[in-house]
C-alpha cells in the first residue's frame, strides 16, 4: 500500500477548490445567464467539481479520522481499522484514476455507436454480442444507458446501434473502446461449424452541447427526413412521423434518432450526435495531417482492429495497442471492462 500522502500529488486539491470558489462566484453574477450556452456548460462544471471537491473532502475527512484511531493504539481495534483502510486505499485509487481524466470531453456523457462489419450474419451477431457487453459495462459502471437508434440484423443481432451513455466520465472512459473489434470463434451460423473471424466498429464521441462543439452547422447543409419508429408491433408501433433522418450534405454523415416520442426531441438528439460526428471528423483531419507530416500515417483499415477476442481454439482477450490481455473471455463478453479501460488510459498517460 502507497502512502496517503502520495495520492494527493494527483489531485491539485487547494488549485479545485479555488476553481470551485470562483466558478460559484460567476454564478452569482447578474449578467451569468445572459449567455445561455456558455451558462449551462458553467453549471456543469461547476457541478463536477462540487462533486469531485466534495468526494476527496471526505476522503481527507476519513484519513483524519482513522489517523486518530491509530493514534490510540488500543489493539482491539486493529482488526476494523485494518479493514477501513483497505475500503479507504480503494476509494483512493478509483478518485485518483478518475482525476487523471483532463481531456476537453472526458468528464462528459457519450455516444457509443456498433456497426457490424463486412461477415453478414455473424458480423451482425458480433455486434448484437459488443452490444450486450457495453450496456452490462455501463450498468455495472453506475452509468445510464439509452438505446436512440438501432437496426436489427436478418438473421441474428444487429447491424448497428446507437446509444446515449450518461454518467460523469462516461466519456473518458469509453474512449479506450473506439476502433475495430475481432472475434474468433465457431460459427453457430456455420452447418459445417467451422471457424469464423468477425469484426465490428465501435464509435466513442462525447454528446456537446452547441457551445462546446467546435464545428458550425448551416441549417442549409442538413437535409431532414421524417419517419415511422419501427417497433415490435402492437402498441409499439408509432402512428405518427416521429422519427427523424438528418444527412449533412457537404460530407454525407447521415444520422438517425427513433427513441424519443416526439419529433422535436429527436431532431434534437440527432443534431447532438450530427455535431459529434462532425467535431470528430475534424479532430481525425488534423491528426492526419499532423501524422503526414511526422512520416507517420497508416490508413485505418477493417484489418487493424484494437483487440482480438478468441474464443476458440482457446479463450483470451487482448488488447493489440497495450499487450493487456486475459484469459477468462466469457467475463470480458459479460461487461468486465475495467482492467482493458484502466491499462489502456494510463498507458497513454492521462493528466
């Protein structure tokens, strides 16, 4: 076990509450709501903060605490103590990895998206199997999952899903997921049962507000399409045009929103996820222009997926940009994510 001391060094405790401090200090100013987009990113934040603030001044009231405990030295107590302080090394260890997360969008809700790749049906059953897995993840995380978009496969599956994850850090953790997903196994689709490799995309993309996405959409550009949600039948079936399509027309990102009851607000969570995409596609832009540059540009291809899960001739999952891998791969299908998240966010050195 790490001193307690040591922990501190990653979270600039004085430096947030000052930030606190001043950002309830905007707050308060008349003219703060003047600017409605720049005031609500502010509200998030400062809710953020209150709630990191707030969890690591009870840790530091819990050091104090059980500082004074040991101080006693009444050896009856050692058996408690011990325990609290193994509940307490946790705590510590799951805020000091959350403080690590600095990025402009890690403290933000996500839009996970799975696409099954070329393969058919078990392509499209990999990706039904992906969708399972995160939405036990998100579960499991404490994080609230919503289904906005989805088609279902022929046979088995789906062939793409979209889906709002809400949560503090939703997004700075999910960003470990982003890339080509492969899986090895006996086709159940397969009458001869042999051996099949599948692969499905994962998206990551943080939901922005309009004030924090950094792109600019001209109504002009967006070409909207209303249609029917589809459904199971019976009561589930929409009478009326709720859902919507839109389709950016200078660089053809179609998105679909089905979710919601009234148009309205899917249009509003299709644009939501447009933006997304669009500040996405700028960031990848200058990433490969940067990369061009340095000499060191590969197109991203189907064949360059970021893990591989092997369920025959044995059972492993690994991650191919950190070697992090496990042999236990029904427990990794049924959510268990952390240790794939955590490697691969620290070995990009999150500050």
């Amino acid at each position: 076990m790490r001193p307690f001391s040591n922990y501190w060094s990653v979270f600039d405790f004085v430096g947030k509450q000052n930030q606190l401090s001043q950002l309830e200090k905007d707050v308060e100013h008349p003219d703060f709501w003047n600017d409605s987009t720049t005031a609500q990113k502010l509200m998030k934040d400062l809710s953020n903060l209150r709630d990191e603030v707030g969890a690591w001044t009870k840790i530091k009231q819990q050091i104090h605490d059980l500082t004074e405990l040991v101080k006693l030295g009444d050896d009856s107590l050692y058996s408690d103590l011990e325990s609290e302080i193994a509940g307490l090394e946790a705590a510590l260890e799951k805020r000091s990895f959350a403080a690590m997360f600095s990025g402009p969008f890690d403290h933000d809700d996500a839009i996970l998206a799975i696409h099954a790749g070329a393969g058919g049906t078990d392509s499209q059953d990999w990706a039904g199997m992906l969708e399972r897995m995160y939405l036990r993840w998100i579960e499991s995380a404490g994080f609230t999952a919503e289904i906005v978009d989805m088609t279902p496969g022929e046979e088995a599956g789906i062939k793409s899903v979209t889906i709002s994850v809400s949560g503090q850090n939703a997004f700075g953790y999910l960003r470990s997921e982003k890339g080509v997903h492969r899986l090895v196994r006996l086709s159940p689709f397969d009458a001869a049962h042999r051996r099949h490799t599948s692969f499905s995309l994962v998206e990551i993309l943080p939901q922005l507000s309009m004030g924090e996405a950094d792109v600019d959409i001209n109504p002009g550009d967006v070409k909207m399409d209303v249609f029917r949600s589809s459904g199971a039948g019976g009561q589930n079936v929409q009478k009326n045009a709720t859902a919507v399509r839109l389709t950016h027309l200078p660089t053809g990102i179609v998105v679909t929103c089905q979710n919601e009851r009234s148009q309205t607000q899917n249009r509003e969570f299709a644009m939501r996820i447009l933006r997304a995409r669009l500040t996405e596609l700028k960031r990848a832009e200058k990433e490969e222009e940067r990369a061009v540059l340095r000499g060191e540009y590969t197109k991203a291809e189907w064949g360059s997926q970021i893990r591989s899960y092997v369920l025959h001739p044995y059972q492993m999952v690994k991650d191919h940009r950190t070697d992090f891998q496990v042999g236990n791969a029904q427990a990794v299908l049924d959510g268990d994510l952390d240790a794939f998240m955590e490697d691969y966010l620290k070995s990009n050195e999150i500050k």
